[in-house]
C-alpha cells in the first residue's frame, strides 16, 4: 500500500513543510518585497504546477492526434482543467504579492496581462469542447487547438514579459534580481524545491482523481 501511494504522502509531507517552515526560514530582507518574499513558496511553486499540467495536456494531444485514442483526450483535458485551477489559485496568489509590494493588486505589467491572455485562451478551449456535440470531432479539434493555445501560452507568458523592458517582474530584460531560483539565497532554496515538487505532485494526484471521475461519468452515460 505504501509503495504505491508513497508519492502522494511524499506531497504532503512536502507542502506541510512548505506551508509551516516557509514561515520561518531566514529571508533577505531585500528591497520592496521584504518579508512577501515569502509567497515565492506558493505563488510560484503554483504556477510550476500549472506549467507541468499545461505540458502534460499539451504531449496527450499530440498523441491524441497520432493515435486517435480517446484516453489521451481525456488526459489532455483533464490536465487543462486542473492546470487553471493552478492558474487562477497563482493569479489570487499574484495579486495579493502585488498589493503589498506594488500598491495595487493589477499593474500595467507584461506578465500579469500575459497571464491573464493565457487563461482566457484556455478557458476558451473549454468553451470550445462544450459546443462541439459529436465526441471524435470534439477531440481532433480541441487537440488541434490545445497544441495552438499552448504556443500562445509560452509566448505571452515566458517570451514576451521576459523581453520586455516594462516589466516589474524579476527576470525581465536589463532587470536585476536576487528572487528567481538560480539567484535566490540558499536558505530560501530548502523551502522553495521542495515547494515546487509538492504543487506538481499534488496537481498529478488531482488530474489521477478527475480522471477517474471522468471515467466513471462517461460509463454512467453510457449505461
């Protein structure tokens, strides 16, 4: 039993620790952020488990689209789902940083607006998927658009904030930081990656749960 679940304590166990000792654990105390440096542990560990479902739901439909097998659809879409709920959770995350640090919860920022471009894409491949009735059809094209939307999603989301010389984020062009991992002070990297790996894990036992029910669902119709 402990073999096959030892990942999902591993989760917990993980998160719990983010959770408490991210609290605790020595912070620099740097410039505008200060002690919201903190919300690193769950804002951005949430968006790595968003990018992880994004991609997972990406690769199933590509092989969605070379086999035609309805399991990889499903994992696609679920993935989706699962991956904005992240999104939105890093988004309220966002905005609660940005108030402490910037004065407002919503800035002119090329990555917030990039963010919230992406989301709207996604959502829309939601919409998309409950307009088509015919389930095939559905799928070849909810794949076709997934692959496009996850494009677009590195795009507004990694390439263009990253270029851009606007951006209050860290990591932008000409823009020092000390707050993005490979810069971060080594005390912060105990909670940060362990951080990350909990959110990702826990996002894959949410996407194995949503599956099943969507098994269970599609078994119920039929009958």
């Amino acid at each position: 039993m402990i073999k096959k679940y030892w990942w999902k304590l591993l989760s917990l166990i993980l998160l719990l620790y983010a959770v408490t000792y991210g609290f605790f654990v020595y912070t620099p105390d740097l410039p505008v952020v200060h002690e919201s440096i903190r919300n690193l542990f769950y804002h951005v560990g949430m968006w790595f488990g968003m990018f992880t479902m994004l991609t997972v739901s990406f690769v199933y439909s590509l092989k969605y689209l070379k086999g035609f097998d309805e399991k990889n659809d499903r994992v696609a879409i679920e993935a989706v789902n699962v991956g904005l709920m992240f999104g939105f959770l890093g988004i309220f995350t966002g905005m609660i940083w940005a108030n402490f640090t910037w004065g407002a919860p919503w800035v002119k920022d090329p990555k917030l607006n990039g963010a919230a471009v992406g989301l709207v894409i996604y959502l829309a491949y939601i919409i998309l998927r409950s307009s088509v009735e015919d389930r095939h059809k559905r799928a070849k094209v909810s794949a076709v658009y997934n692959i496009f939307a996850f494009v677009l999603w590195i795009i507004f989301v990694l390439v263009l904030p990253k270029i851009a010389t606007n951006s209050m984020h860290p990591g932008a062009a000409g823009k020092e930081t000390t707050v993005l991992p490979m810069h971060m002070d080594s005390s912060m990297r105990t909670v940060f990656y362990p951080a990350v790996i909990g959110w990702i894990l826990l996002g894959t036992w949410i996407l194995q749960i949503r599956i099943r029910m969507s098994k269970i669902k599609d078994k119920i119709e039929e009958n």
